[in-house]
C-alpha cells in the first residue's frame, strides 16, 4: 500500500502545476528533464523526489527552496538548531 503523500510532496506539486499552467506533460517534460508520467504522479502528490533531482529541477525552472516551499523553507535552513 503506497504512503500518504507528505506536506512537502503536496507543496511540490501545487508548484508544479501552477509552473506547468496550460502546457501539456510532454512540453513541460521537456522543459523540466522529467519524464511525462513522472510529473503528473508528482502533481498527484503521489511521488517523491530526491534532493539531488529537486536541486536540478529547481535550477531548470530558475526556483529556489523558497519559491516551492514558502518562507518556512528560508528560516529552517538558515537555522542553526
């Protein structure tokens, strides 16, 4: 049985699919390095990704941690704790 999808799997997902907006998963599959039926089970919620993929996805569509994640994203990783 597959887990629920966690806050940060449903965050990335909203990101995505206001990113893709009216393009098709093929044209933003090409645009993000990511196969078609990889992103749309990521807009699901019902796929993670590594860091290593997320970092490159971030740096293909020009994001940061902050646009996907908000500004909690900002304060726990300059946090020292």
């Amino acid at each position: 049985m597959p887990s629920a999808p966690t806050k940060l799997d449903l965050l990335l997902a909203a990101y995505l699919k206001k990113q893709r907006g009216e393009k098709s998963f093929a044209a933003f599959s090409k645009e993000t390095g990511l196969n078609a039926s990889t992103l749309f089970r990521m807009e699901r919620g019902d796929q993670s990704i590594t860091l290593g993929r997320l970092n490159d996805l971030l740096k293909k569509l020009n994001a940061s941690l902050e646009d996907v994640f908000g500004e909690t994203a900002k304060r726990k990783l300059t946090r020292r704790d």
